[in-house]
C-alpha cells in the first residue's frame, strides 16, 4: 500500500518576523494609514453630536444632550417621506443604468481595433471626471434652459418647449440628473473594466473564432464570464456609495418648484439644518448617521446577495 504524501507547510512567519522581513512595505504604507486615521477615524467622534444640541462655544462635553430628538425631527419633517422616495429612486437609476454604461463602454473600446483611436476616445472619455460639477451644472442649466440648444433639440422631436429642469413630473429631473452623471464618468467608470477585459486571453478568443463563434458571441460566452468578479465587486461598492454620494450636484440644479421630486435625504438635510437662519449641526450629524447606517446594510446586503447568486463571487 502505498504511503500518502503529507504536503509540507512551513511554519508561519511571527508579526515581527515579517515586520522585519518586508519592512519597506509596511514604510510605504505607514503615510496612508496614519491620514486615514487622522482624517476619516479620529473625526467618527463627532458622531456625539447627533445626540446633542451642539453649539460650537460649549464644545462636545459642554452642549446640551438631547437623545434621539434630532433623529425624530428628521424622520417626521413633511417633506422627509418624499426626499426618501427621491432618494431610493435616484439610487435605483444609477444601480441600473448607471451601473451598466460603463461596462458596456468598456466592452466597445475592447473592440476598437485601432490602438491610436482607441486611446483618443479613452482619454476624450476621461476628460469630464474631472470638470468641477459647478461647471457641469451650469452647462447643464444653459443647455436645458426653454431656448438651449438641448431643449430646442427635443422640440424638433415633438417635446414640449419648456424649461426641462423646471419640470416637476416623475422622473424627468431623476433621469436627468442619473444621465448627467453617466455623462460626466463613464469614462472614469469604465478604467477597471476596460484593464479586466485587457487580462482575458486572446486563445480562449482565437478558439471561439475558429470555432465560428461571432464578436458578440465571444464577448458574451467568454469576456463576461471572465470579467465576472470585477462587475461584482464594482456593483456591491456602486450600492453602498449610491445611497449618498454626489448630491452635491442636486444643490446646483434643483429649485423650490422642484423640490418635491428633487430633493434628497442629504439635500433635505442641508436645507432643514443650514437653511433657517441658523446652523442645526445636531441635526445634520444625525443625518448623516442615519445615511451612513443605510449605505452600510446595503453594502453589506448586495455583497452577502452576490455572494449567494453569482457563484460566490463577492467583495469580502
């Protein structure tokens, strides 16, 4: 009989074994995490707030503590089960077609045959990212406005002549804004997709071609099964960040005619807190906790989701 092979492991490294070992790494790294705890963990602090009527003079232990009376004066307001839906929607949007554009993007430029063309239109497709949303808005406005070369356009389609940012009927302003963002970083979106796509091998291509298999057939059997982990880990961190990044631009281009299908969580927040007259830093902290609270669980939710459907492919 014969005798089984024990496959050897050697004995793990102690922490100042590979401290010693990979020291330049960890030199490297020690920058990044001491900002990261100056700027993001040291600042969690102030979740104290929330729970108090802060004033600046009196400090953190000095202010009123007021319990979960901010957290009531939010989630009753009037116009708070409104900002919510607004909020959920938008976030649906840009999960969906938001979320999309970029990889079908990505799956475009794979196909560009040219290399000269095809790092022109990468590098024309990154250009946006980085205008400031001021600049972004006030095109947006200009070219939206009832005689801007946008407007005029759809009106040569049968549209209605109208101010389209002005409009208040759902989701003129939710797909404006989502479409406005793909606009502005599909290109940026697309880098990680168009790097995995890069990874594929090109036999696993040249089989399917000799095969008879068509592009697109080779894009859908092969490229996206392959790209499959970087989509999902794209697609759990798109879900947590949806719920309250980017409405800064919301700010810009919303007005008091459209605040019933405009207005966010954050953009709520901002005017209850900021907009009276005074400045409501309890009530803006808590807002921003109770955000926090929800883009984790759906953080945590979509990946625990891809985990069960897409083969156990997850973000952690």
């Amino acid at each position: 009989m014969a005798r089984e092979k024990t496959k050897f492991k050697p004995p793990k490294a102690t922490w100042k074994q590979d401290a010693k070992r990979n020291w330049p790494v960890y030199a490297m790294y020690l920058p990044a995490f001491i900002m990261t705890v100056i700027l993001s963990y040291i600042p969690m602090f102030g979740i104290i707030m929330a729970f108090e009527d802060y004033e600046v003079r009196k400090g953190f232990f000095g202010s009123k503590w007021v319990g979960l009376q901010h957290f009531q004066t939010l989630f009753t307001g009037e116009e708070f089960l409104g900002a919510l839906r607004n909020t959920v929607c938008i976030m649906l949007i840009k999960c969906t077609l938001g979320f999309v554009a970029p990889i079908l993007f990505a799956f475009f430029l794979s196909m560009l045959k040219s290399k000269r063309y095809k790092r022109t239109v990468q590098t024309c497709s990154y250009l946006p990212n980085f205008v400031a949303a001021v600049v972004v808005t006030s095109l947006l406005t200009e070219f939206l406005a009832k005689d801007g070369p946008l407007t005029m356009l759809l009106t040569k389609f049968g549209a209605e002549n109208q101010n389209w940012l002005a409009n208040d009927k759902i989701p003129v302003f939710w797909i404006i804004y989502v479409l406005m963002g793909v606009w502005q970083g599909i290109g940026w979106g697309s880098i990680m997709y168009v790097a995995s796509i890069a990874t594929v091998s090109g036999d696993l291509h040249e089989a399917a071609a000799i095969d008879g298999a068509s592009r697109l057939q080779r894009m859908t059997k092969i490229t996206l099964p392959c790209i499959k982990p970087m989509i999902v880990m794209m697609f759990v961190l798109n879900v947590g960040l949806s719920f309250a990044a980017g409405y800064d631009s919301i700010l810009l281009l919303y007005m008091p005619s459209t605040y019933n299908v405009a207005d966010t969580v954050y953009t709520y927040t901002y005017r209850m807190a900021f907009g009276g007259g005074g400045n409501n830093y309890g009530l803006s902290a808590a807002s921003g906790l109770f955000q926090s609270i929800v883009s984790t669980v759906l953080l945590v939710g979509s990946n625990t989701l891809s985990r069960k459907l897409g083969d156990g492919n997850s973000l952690f």
